[in-house]
C-alpha cells in the first residue's frame, strides 16, 4: 500500500476528495475545502483519514 504524501489529493468515503496536509504514522489530516460543492456538504473543513480508506488520485 501506497502513502499519501503532503499535497497529494486523495478521494476516500463515497467520493469525498481533499488534499493531504499533514502525514501520520496510520493516517492522513485531509483539507476537504478544495471540492467545489463542499459548501453544500456542510462537513469539517478538515479531516482525519486512515491510510487503508483512501486512494491517491493526484501525487
């Protein structure tokens, strides 16, 4: 399995998509604000996402 790194944008629960701001030993800390309907999703700006839950779509 691939980690993500900082900067990379990874997609994780049902199409939820955001960029990886800080590298944990079993997670990710993900921007989410970076979707255009984030705004509509009324969810945190930020979330925590363990390594097995997402998949990189941009390095």
């Amino acid at each position: 399995m691939t980690k993500a790194e900082v900067g990379n944008i990874i997609e994780f629960k049902d199409g939820l998509r955001g960029i990886v701001e800080k590298v944990n030993e079993n997670s990710v800390i993900v921007d989410l604000t970076i979707m255009e309907n984030f705004d509509d999703l009324e969810v945190e700006e930020k979330t925590v996402v363990n390594h097995k839950n997402y998949i990189i779509l941009h390095a």
